[in-house]
C-alpha cells in the first residue's frame, strides 16, 4: 500500500490542491509472485517425482559370446599419408584402397587356420 508523505513547501503558497504526495515505497518485496510461483514448481515435482522413480521399460539386446580367435591377425595400417597416396599397408605390403577388400579376402584364405580376423592400426 503507497504511504502519504507531507509536501515540505506548504507555508510558501504552494497550491492547495496538491499538498499531498504519494510516494510508493522500493524497500517492500512483493512476496505473493514468488509463493505462486514455488506453489507451481511444487505441484510439478509432486507430479513427476513419482514417473522418475518408475522409469521407463526398455528391452535391451541379449549378449552372444562370440567365437574365440584362432588364427593370426592381419593388421591394416593407415599411414599420415593416406590422403595424398590413398594407399593403406596390410602387414608391411602397401596396397591401395580400391583392392583393401579382394587383398583383405585372399589373405584371409591363405592364413594357415582357415580363418582370420581384422584388425586396423593407425601410424
């Protein structure tokens, strides 16, 4: 509520009319926004604290364990150069990227086991 104050120039003459002022007063908080608005926030926790407690249902894949490896690795090096040369090294053979792939299946056939498996290294 604004308080009255007394105007300090009433004995000069001043007008009649306006001997008065009002002046509203900075050093009260105005609390009644701030209860609405923790009134707000309670209501939401309140609403979703019970739906972070539940979670969701998720049906997550099953583990397979894989074979294990018994033949010898082949070890593709990408060397600093790729992006000029566009040539990759398997073991210590320098090959190119269009014929990875067909250089990658023959050595896969010629390995002693039959089988290998892949791994890349960057150099």
């Amino acid at each position: 509520m604004p308080k009255v104050q007394q105007d300090g120039m009433e004995h000069e003459g001043a007008r009649r009319g306006r001997t008065r002022r009002v002046a509203s007063s900075l050093a009260e908080i105005n609390v009644v926004p701030l209860v609405d608005v923790m009134l707000v926030l309670l209501i939401i926790f309140m609403v979703t604290a019970p739906m972070i407690q539940r979670g969701m249902d998720v049906n997550l894949p099953v583990a397979r364990q894989a074979q294990q490896i018994s033949a010898q690795r082949l070890f593709v090096s990408v060397p600093l150069s790729f992006r000029t040369d566009r040539v990759v090294q398997i073991d210590d053979e320098p090959v190119r990227i269009e014929v990875l792939q067909e250089r990658m299946r023959q050595a896969m056939r010629t390995s002693p086991t039959g089988r290998s498996s892949c791994a890349a290294t960057a150099g």
